[in-house]
C-alpha cells in the first residue's frame, strides 16, 4: 500500500509540474507583463471570469494611509485604481497579481497643511495562494507645494493581509546643494480595495477547478 503510494504521488506531481510549465511558458511567451492580460485570450486552454474591460481602469479602486518614518516623517492618503488578475491552477497552487496607479496626498513633518505636497504612484503587488503574505514593489514622484522639491522614492517590502510594511529610499530630482530631507525610511501602511470581487480569474480548463 505505501509503495502504491508513493507512486501515485510521483505521477501527481510530475502532472502537476508539466500542466504548470506548460500554461505558465504559453502565457509568458505572449504577453509577460501584468498589465497586459491578452496572454489570457485563448479560451481553448483558459477559462476566464469577470474579463477586465479597460488596460488602465482596471478593476477595482485603491484607498490607502501611510505614515512613513525617516529623517523627516510622512503622514500620506492615497487614491488609484488597480487591476486585479488571478490564476487558479487548482491543487492550491495559483497566484494573485496587482497593479496600481494613483495619486497621493501628504504632509511632512509636524502633519500641518503649511508643509504639503502631492505624489504620483505606481505599484506592484504578487502573491502565492500559499502565502499569507505578498511581495510589493512601489515607486512614487513627489512634489512639494511649499518649497518645489521634487522626490523620487522606490520601495520595496511586504503585505500581510491590509498592511504594508515597506522600506523606501528617497532620491531628490531638481536641487542638489541642499539636504536631502528624506534618505532611507520605513513606510506603515493601511490600504483596502473596492470592488476586489471584480477581480480577474483566469483558470486552466485541464485543471478542473
């Protein structure tokens, strides 16, 4: 009985791992990037769900508040819209990817409108069905009402569920003699999506699930 199955596993998970190099190369080989869901166009190997409609609306709306810790701190409040795509390759595997565009409101320092600014984001967000968490990649452009100083700030970190803990570091982009008011710092951030139930699903139908 043991020996019978240790077999059957054998041959489920090398069907598993062929049917997911298969799909997973045809989708990359056409279109590899997030935004662009073509690669989930042929229905003959595809099953795809709740199709979203536009390249830059999305599908869901983006609600997000940071506070960020550095030299100089940041309180934030963010708005966007993001498109939402998952694939389902049943026996638990799959994964969900994210990808965000909006706008930002913040202020610096004492979190006083004397010192207030508006930002530009874009974000990345993948994660395993597996995991609890997700990895996420961000970049924002900022600039500042009050003094014209102008940021570019990359982040890197993770999400558990609706909290992102993330480490960024600014670069200032039209002065150089003064301080960089910024450098490294650590992001907290709380976000939500409306409308997450309109996310795209994409679902092999060799799978069955």
């Amino acid at each position: 009985f043991f020996l019978f199955f240790v077999i059957q596993l054998r041959v489920n998970a090398q069907t598993l791992v062929g049917d997911l190099l298969e799909i997973t190369w045809d989708g990359f080989t056409d279109h590899p990037f997030l935004f662009n869901s073509k690669s989930r166009q042929d229905t003959t190997k595809w099953i795809i769900e709740n199709k979203s409609k536009h390249f830059l609306l999305g599908n869901s709306t983006y609600i997000g508040v940071a506070s960020t810790f550095s030299n100089t701190n940041e309180l934030e409040l963010s708005i966007g819209r993001t498109k939402c795509i998952a694939t389902n390759y049943g026996r638990g595997m799959g994964y969900t990817n994210l990808g965000t565009w909006g706008l930002s409101y913040f202020s610096k320092g004492n979190y006083t409108f004397k010192n207030t600014g508006a930002k530009f984001f874009v974000e990345y967000n993948h994660r395993q069905n597996w995991i609890l968490g997700s990895f996420v990649l961000r970049a924002d452009y900022s600039y500042n009402f009050i003094d014209n100083h102008q940021f570019i700030k990359p982040s890197i970190g993770i999400s558990i569920l609706y909290v992102d803990v993330l480490y960024n570091y600014s670069f200032p982009v039209n002065y150089k003699t003064q301080e960089n008011y910024y450098k490294g710092g650590v992001t907290i951030r709380l976000k939500y999506l409306l409308g997450k139930r309109k996310c795209e699903i994409n679902k092999p139908k060799k799978c069955g699930c």
